[in-house]
C-alpha cells in the first residue's frame, strides 16, 4: 500500500507596509482550513531572512479536496488579501508518494 498526500507551498512576498494585514487575514483562515475536509495540515510562517517573506504551506489527502478548497469562500479571501504583495504569489504542488514500511527521519 502506498500514501500520498498533495502538499501545497505558496510563497509570498509582502509589502512592509501590508505584512500585518495579511499575516491577520491568513491567520484568520487557517484554523477553518484545517476543518476543511481533506485538510490534513496548514500552517503559516515568516522565513528568518526576511520578514516580508511569507509562505502558506497545506498537505491534502486527494487531489479532489484540494480542488473544493480552491473553490471555497475561503480560498477566495486569500486570493482577494493577495493585492497586499510586493509581487505575485508562487504556487507550488506537489504529490508526495510514502511507500509502506519506509520512515521518516
């Protein structure tokens, strides 16, 4: 038997001026995402570098549930706090396969 799981990374770079607005918006978001069917992860985080420097990171169990949370209100509002970046966000999905019997580090 294999899992997977469908992780998603987006990186985004704030404008100083807007990084607490939308780090408020997305940390608004992410506790009704976690409820979200299929929602195995969601966390938000500030890279140590640059504080302007934010990345939502999500892990789905299929394909199909990460597709209805794209479609949710949720999903919506994310988009719509996206006017608060310096540039466009960076989308990047990936499907992680977990043969059985292998372990993490």
């Amino acid at each position: 038997m294999t899992l997977f799981m469908i992780l998603v990374i987006v990186r985004m770079e704030v404008l100083s001026e807007k990084h607490k607005e939308l780090s408020q918006t997305v940390a608004s978001l992410i506790g009704s995402v976690r409820t979200e069917k299929g929602c195995l992860r969601c966390n938000f985080c500030q890279s140590i570098e640059d504080e302007n420097e934010l990345y939502l990171f999500e892990e789905w169990d299929t394909q199909e549930n990460l597709i209805g949370h794209q479609k949710s209100e949720r999903f919506r509002v994310l988009l719509g706090a996206m006017n608060l970046l310096k540039k466009p966000y960076e989308m990047m999905v990936h499907t992680v396969y977990h043969p059985e019997g292998i372990r993490g580090i």
